[in-house]
C-alpha cells in the first residue's frame, strides 16, 4: 500500500513531465545517489512531494512549476532551480514564461538572486538546446 | 515624463487589480504612510515594479500574482504576504488557486511558513467576506 | 490504509510527548484552524511529519527535538519556535538544554534570532510553571 | 580579567552611543530580561559584540552602525532594526543616513524587507521625538 | 527619456566607481551575459539601481558601497559578493574597511556567512594585486 | 590572559573533537588562510566559538555538534556542512545520527537544503573511510 502511494506519485511524475523521461530519471537518480547513506528521502520526494502535493486538485501543472521556481529563485538553492527549470519546461512552461518569472522576483528578492536564477536557466536552455540538436 | 513612467505604473496597478479600487489605494497609502521618511519609496514601487516589471509581456496577471505570493511566502514578510494575497484576488486568482500555491511550498520550504501564510490567507478571506457581506 | 499511516503519526506524536495531550491537542488544532481552507495540511503534519520522518529508527526523540528547534531558531519563525519548545519539554527535554541549545547557535547565527528565541522560551517557561502551579 | 573585558565592551558602548544612557541601559536591560534563563547572553553582547568587534580598528562607529542596520534589514529581525536605528542615531547617523541605507537596499533585497524596516525607523523617530520634546 | 534615466545610470555608475572601466564593463557584461534571454535586466540595474537609487543623495558613495557589501554577505550571494568588494575598492574602499565591515557582521550573522565572505574578499585582493602588478 | 582564553577554547576543541588532530588542524587552518587579511578571526573562532560557547555545562557534546549541523543545513552554508560534518563525526556522533538529523529538517526546511546537506555528507563520509582506508 506504501507501494501504492509511491505508484501514485511517480505517475505524477510521468504525467507532470509529459511522459519526459528524462525528468523523471533525474528524479529517480536522486534516490540512486543517496541509496547509500539515505535511501528512504528519494521515496519521500515521490511519495509525498509527487504523491500527495502535486497530486491535488485546484492548480495546473504549470502554476505549480511556477510557484515551485519562484521559491527556490527566492532562496537561492542552484542545483534545484536548475532541476525544477528543466522540469518546468517538460511541464509544458515556455522559456518565456520561465525568464519572466524569474524577472517578477526582482521587486521582491532584489538583483542578486535573479541574476544567479538567469544564469542557471541560461545555461538549462543552452543544454537542451544541444541535446535536441544532437 | 518620469510621471508618465508612474502614469504608466498606476495605469497597470489599476488594470492588474482589474479596477480593484482598494487595492490600488492600499498601494497607494504605503506611499502616505512612508511621505516624511521616504517620500520616493512608494514612487519606486509604482513606477518600477508596476511600470517596469508587472508591464512586461509574457506573462498573465495571474501568473504574475502567483510567482509573487510563492517569493513572499517562502520568505516569510507577513505584511507582503497579506497585501498580495489581497492584490492577488483582486487580480483573479480564486482563493484555490492561493491556497493550492502555498501548500504546493510544503516541499520545498517546510510547515512553518506554509502554515504562517495559511494563517494570514484565511484572516484575509475573512475580512473580504465580512466586507462583502456589509 | 491512508488512515492507518495517519494513525501512526498520532501514536507517534502521542509517544513523542510521552502522552502529553496538551501538545497533541495543540497539533490537530491546527488542522481544525485551518479545517474551512486547508484541511489536508494537519493531516500532511501528522502522516508525513510525524508517521515517517519523526518515526525513523537511529535518533532518540530528544535529539529530534533540538534538531528542530535548531532549524526554527535559525529560520525565526516565531509561532513554531514556541510550539516546538514546548513539544520539546514534552518530549523530555529539560528547560537547560532548550536554552543550551539556543545559545548554541549564536556562532552560527548571531545574536538576534538567539536572543529572539530565548524571549520565546522565557514566556514558554512561565507559562507553563504557571499552568502546573495552578 | 574577564571583568576587564566587560568593562572593555561597557567603555565601548558608552563611547559608541555618545554617552547615550539610553542605549546603553537598553542593552543591558536585554541582560536583565534573560537573567533567570541566559544570564551570560548580555555578558557575551558587551565582550564580545562591544568588547571584541565594535572595539576594533579601520571603521568609524557610524559606519559600524550602518552595516549593523543593513544586515538586519536584510535578515528582517525587527526588535534589533529597532534597538540599532535607536543606537545608530546614538552614535551619530542622521535620520537621513538611516533612511538612505535602508533605500539602498531595495536593489539588493527587494521592497518587503526595506518597507517593513522603513515602517520601524518612521516609528523609531517618532519616539524619540516626542521623548526630546517632553 | 528612458534612454536619458540609463545614461544617468551610466554617468552615476561611471562617477561611483571613479571612472573605474572594469568596473563599469563588469556591470555592462551582465547585460550582454543575459542579452539572449533577459536583454532588459541589465538595463534595469543601470536605470533603477544605479539611475533612481545609487543617484539619491544623503550618503556618500562608500557608505553605499559598505551598505551593499554588509547585505550581500548576509544573503550570502557570492558573485555579487564579490562584485560588490571589487566595486566598493574602485569607489574609495580601503581593503581594511571592507574587512573591518565583514568582520563587523560576525555577532549579526554568525561565522559561516563571514568566513565565506572573507575568502572571497581574500581572492578578490590577490587578483587586483596581480593585475596592478602586471 | 587573553591567551588563556585562547587556551581554553583550543583545549575545549581538542577534547570536544576526541584528540582530533586533522579537525584541530582544519580549524586553525582557517587562520592560516585568513592570516593576512583577518588575523583575528580565527582567534576569535577559538576563544568566543570555543572557548565561551562550546565549553558551557548543560549540553553534551554530541548534543551541540547536532544542534550545529541542524542550523548550517538550514542556512545552505556549504563549506561549513562539510566542516561540522567531520567535526561532528570526530565529536562522537555516528554517520546514522547525522543523516538521520539532516533528515529529521525535511519537514521544516523543505527537500533543497536536505538534499545538498546530504549529498555533502555521502562525500565527507567518502573521504573519510578512504583515508581510514590507506
């Protein structure tokens, strides 16, 4: 049953990313990398983040991705802005969307956090950019 | 033409706000409140983050609101929080959609905050109903 | 099955406080404050908080208690710094390693959310010696 | 000898508020508030803080003051925006100087936090002038 | 006109930094860094932050310079810490009194935050020594 | 007799880190690199940090160490993690007490600063047994 809430959550996923399967690897490796010394934490993200919080009614897929980039920008936690902007835009955000977001926050959180958050999303665009050309 | 750059800001207040006539005097009063001490503050408020930053394309008002509570709440400026929840519904946003966006944070920014702007988020509900209600 | 992980986050939230209703009493009335907007967030609070991160095997309920209280001193939120010294003194915390532990942090985090924290545990500690005086 | 650094930072801190009787019986009040539970919290303020670090070379007290009152704007720790802009003019800053650091930091952190420390300073100077003119 | 508000930031930022040009090319490096994808953020650091608020008057430039560099080291926003010390040298900061300010916020915020200041203010002092050098 | 201080904290480190010499080294280290810009540092690191904080009654060692990592985690401070994981595990705690505090944050913190911590902690661990290895 356990079980279940982790199917649950990881078909959020799958469905959250549009079926991006790299997404949900990068996710899944996370467990992978801490399988050692905290195996469990990996099941939480799926069980709880995916399972229980992006699983609820009452927004879209792209104003979670939103909301959930406005606050790590906010905090300043790079290796999850870089995650989450990818993952926004396997959600279906535009990189449009995704900068300008970023840019709203000045007002609120000051230069220095938007600078670094566009430097991140610079460098995701530039990656994907090569991936799909490849 | 600086007041065209401020026109420009209170024309879009007032347009985001979707003529939300408290709200914009709300904003407005933070400039009164602050006339002594800091005179241009409320100045800058409406000509660049208003003129400037909420005028930007690609982007909903919406969405905007939304990417602005997510910042707010994950820092934890309880008179921000409040005022743009309010701006918020004034601008379109259902009181879900609020409410959806600061549980989505739970992951990502603990209980405390989100539970400290769920508090402030039904004191505002409330006094909207109350207000509506006379 | 839902129900049964919720279960045993209350019957570790019941033996975390060494059956101290005062403090259970207190966790669910946040859900029942926050029933009419948010009614899955207590729930959230006891399954997952309680049911699978506090019911970990490999540290002894004290030590999760100043852990906690660390983390919220750190971030300064003021309603949970006051919530968890109190679940701390429950859980067998005595008010000397509350106040230890507090002091603690002022290398790591300045004077200002140390002393800010110590004038909470203050008015904790009369509280309570005032109740259990009565 | 350990007294000696006490009267070293009490030395300082006189001379730091201009003789401000004031200032200096607020922070030793801070001292007496938490005499039952952290006794040695004020006595680590005054050796350390005063003691140490305000005693040092290469700054003016008034630029201490100003770097004091910017970090804690930015940290939005209120009761201590509110001792230090006291002590700031103490020391010697113009409320114009308070006013302006804090202005400053809108680039740097956003409105919330500059409009929340905006509305102490209004407070502060209010205080203050209707003390001198009683 | 809006082109006359981004040469007065450019003429106050040229002025702030002593006509320092590398400072003045790091500032317009921004603006080309993000041209492709946030072409306006550097516009906005030159017409709002150095334009509207650098411009003010009530505090000398190297008071604004130690204001911001108190702020960025309590965010602990390291590439505009480092920035930030480079341009507070070109406007008149001594070595000892950007030092001494770091050092000052150890009672305000804790080690941590001032440790990873000073490397980077370490860092900083070599290459520009090593630069003169040449 | 400001140098008993000094002996005080360095024994207090000495004994807090079981003879620890490489964690001695490593924080008179910090010293070493701060030699020419901020000599003082590093003393007071050793005589405040140490020598008034970490030899106060009421808490035991492994008490403060975890109380330490718990308020770094929630700051992000990564050079620091790193540090106060090694010193931690020197102070006698197991790496299953320091994942298991890290861990016990998920809640209060959010996943980012968790997941950094952690994989942090997996590379100290690392460290530490190839070089219990050689």
């Amino acid at each position: 049953m356990e079980k279940s809430k982790y199917q649950q959550g990881l078909d959020k996923l799958m469905e959250y990313t549009l079926e991006g399967n790299d997404e949900v690897s990068t996710h899944l490796k996370i467990s992978e990398d801490l399988e050692d010394i905290a195996p469990d934490v990996g099941k939480y993200i799926i069980e709880f983040a995916y399972g229980d919080i992006y699983s609820r009614d009452g927004l879209e897929n792209k104003q979670r991705a939103l909301v959930t980039i406005a606050s790590l920008v906010t905090q300043g936690t790079e290796p999850q802005i870089e995650l989450h902007i990818n993952t926004g835009l396997s959600a279906g955000l535009t990189k449009k969307e995704i900068v300008e977001s970023i840019i709203q926050l000045i007002p609120y959180t000051g230069f220095p956090r938007v600078l670094n958050a566009l430097t991140i999303a610079k460098k995701v665009f530039e990656v994907r950019e090569e991936e799909s050309a490849e």
